[in-house]
C-alpha cells in the first residue's frame, strides 16, 4: 500500500494537496495517508514567562485545530488517516517524519509569490524538495 505524507497548514494550498489525496485514493485504490502540521519552534519573546508545558500544549491545540478542516475533507470522501503534530524546522520536520514513517511520496502545497506566483515556490516547499530522497508532489 502507497503511503503519502501530506503536509497540512490550513492554507487553500494545503487544502488542494489534501484534496488531491482523495482524489488519488478514488483513482488508484487505498492508501496510507498521514497529515502532519509542524508548527514553527517560537522565539523567546514570544513565549516569555511561559512554561515548557503550557507552550507545547498550546502549539499541539493549535495544530490538531489547524488540521480539523483537512481531516473533515477525508472523512467525507472515506478515506482514512493518520494525524500528526510536530514543532520544529518545518521542511526538516517533514521531510524527517516522512523518512520514519517510510511514505512514498510527500504532498505539499505550493506558494505564488508576487507576481510571478505561478513560476516560484514557497520557501518551505523549496526546502523540503531539497532535503529529500522522496518524490514531492507539489499541488498548486
């Protein structure tokens, strides 16, 4: 069974990629689909005062949160998943799970930037393509 790491940040970019996953499981029969969110490790003065606790708490809320819509997408179209959370370096962090969780392919969502949005990818994309031995799918 293929498995597809989809990166999910609640962007209409993410959206498409999670769709594209229903979609790809419709065509070519199941598979194993995991959404992550990695949100961002926060700077210190972000999180000043704060216990360790109460800061990973709240990113975890804030990520199961950001992956509720992607999980609802799936859910409608039958097809099931896997959920996880990360903080950390983004691109590392998926690229990082992807290789532990042994997926086949990565999907993610592209990001237009000015106006020349349809020839550059976003930063995050950009880096993941070159930390990883896996194809990336990159939904526009």
């Amino acid at each position: 069974m293929r498995k597809l790491l989809i990166a999910v940040d609640g962007s209409k970019h993410s959206d498409q990629a999670v769709q594209f996953a229903a979609h790809f499981v419709a065509e070519h029969g199941p598979a194993e689909i995991h959404l992550v969110n990695v949100e961002p490790t926060p700077v210190v003065w972000q999180t000043r005062g704060m216990e360790p606790e109460a800061i990973h708490a709240h990113l975890t809320s804030l990520s199961h949160q950001t992956m509720k819509s992607a999980q609802e997408t799936l859910k409608a179209a039958g097809v099931p998943c896997h959920v996880h959370t990360r903080i950390g370096n983004v691109a590392e962090e998926l690229v990082a799970l992807a290789d532990k969780l042994e997926c086949d392919s990565i999907v993610i969502g592209t990001r237009g930037l000015g106006a020349i949005s349809g020839l550059a990818l976003g930063s995050v994309t950009r880096k993941v393509l070159h930390l990883t031995h896996l194809p990336v799918i990159c939904i526009k």
